[in-house]
C-alpha cells in the first residue's frame, strides 16, 4: 500500500507515472489493485468502448474481485441497459450501481429538464446531480481511494492532457488505456469476441444519455457529437 491522502502522493505523483508509462493497461489496473488493495475501483458507463476495461478486470487472476461502479443517470437509452446486461452476464461481472438520490421525476419538477435549455450551466447542474454526486458518494461509501476508467488521451482536449495517473477531487484517478488508439480498442475486441454496443451499428462513437447523445455525422464526430456540442466533458474527470 501506498500513501493514502492526495497531500501525501502529491510529491510521488511523477515517479508513480513514469512506472505507469512502459506498462499494458492489464499491467497497469494490477499495480493499482496492488497498490490499493480494497481501496480500488473501477467505473463504467457501459458506452460504445466499456466492454475492453471490463474484460481486462475479469480476467486478471486476483485473490479478490475488483470493485466495478456504474453511474447509472437513469437516462441511458434502452440499448445501454441491455448491454450491460449482456455484458455483466457474459463475463461474470459484479456491479455497484450508482444513481442520485434524486429520481429522475423529481429532478425534473424541481429543475425542469436540464438538458433542454442549452446552457452550459444547467448542463453542469445535471451532470452533478446525476453522475459527479453518485460517484463520490460511492467512491465515499466504499472508502475507495483510487478509481480507473476508461478514458483515453485521443477523446478530449482535456483527456489529451491527463496522465496515467492523477488526483481527481482528492482521490487518484488511473486511466490505463490512456494511450490507446480507436485501432487498438477494435483489435483488442475483435481478439476478445467483445460485443458491440447496439448503436454502435447505428453510427455512435459515443454514447450516454439518451437526450444528449447522436450519431457521428460529416461535421461533428466523437465526443463533439455529445452534450449538443456545448461541452465535451460531464465532470466526472475534471477538477472544477
């Protein structure tokens, strides 16, 4: 185990990544299972790539499984929930759910329907209520103090910008195919007899909820094509 306070990784942070560097993504979710022991996680949003963090986690051999967290709006459109499904069925996959604590009908008479106005900020109020909220309050439940996901350098100006590993809201958060290209994620699922995702089919590089996800089209395409262009990011692996 390592230090477990984001003051006292702080000074490691650029040993902790140079280690990180060389390593393949299964290599680097076994450091952190290692590292942190009951005090590490995984995230899920079961979208158009999810299936390749998840297969890598069920087949590390571990004394103890690793904890998976779904952030589970409750807007995810139909073909996601039958996808994870499949998913968790297909590789004997145990999973938290996280939702808020407001239902979705609440949400909606107290704020009205966030997504529909078109500013950036109500945007920002959805995405805490619905996916920033849920997260750290099971990350907090669990006592997790690393959490890996998915998220890959080529998705987002910001994501171009992370490490393998970083403090995220005072916890670590470790991104092990943080250099992986589209060609690696398709070969890797090939190779692995991985699903697609329904709407992948349809022409979705991505995915999330329902009201803010759309096909690729000629002029926007991946994570341009969420949030109605206004954002690309939900919060979840931001600082602010």
């Amino acid at each position: 185990m390592i230090a477990n306070t984001h003051k006292d990784i702080q000074p490691y942070l650029n040993q902790y990544n140079q280690e990180l560097i060389d390593m393949k993504p299964q290599e680097i979710l076994k450091w952190g299972y290692e590292k942190f022991d009951n005090q590490f996680a995984i995230t899920t949003s079961f979208g158009i790539q999810s299936s390749v963090i998840l297969n890598m986690v069920s087949k590390l051999c571990l004394q103890k499984k690793i904890k998976i967290f779904w952030i589970d709006t409750g807007y995810l459109p139909i073909e996601t929930y039958q996808y994870a499904e499949k998913l968790i069925k297909n590789l004997s996959l145990e999973v938290e759910v996280l939702q808020s604590e407001l239902s979705p009908a609440r949400m909606e008479a107290i704020y009205g329907k966030l997504w529909e106005t078109k500013k950036e900020s109500d945007l920002d109020k959805y995405h805490e209520l619905r996916k920033i909220k849920p997260l750290e309050n099971g990350l907090k439940k669990f006592n997790i103090y690393c959490w890996a996901s998915g998220v890959r350098a080529g998705q987002t100006e910001n994501r171009n910008k992370m490490r393998f590993l970083d403090i995220i809201r005072k916890r670590l958060s470790l991104r092990p195919l943080l250099n992986w290209t589209n060609k690696d994620i398709f070969y890797y699922m090939k190779e692995n007899d991985l699903p697609d995702h329904p709407l992948f089919s349809k022409g979705y590089s991505t995915v999330g909820d329902w009201h803010s996800s759309t096909p690729d089209g000629i002029q926007t395409k991946g994570r341009d094509t969420r949030f109605g262009g206004i954002k690309q990011e939900c919060g979840i692996h931001t600082n602010s």
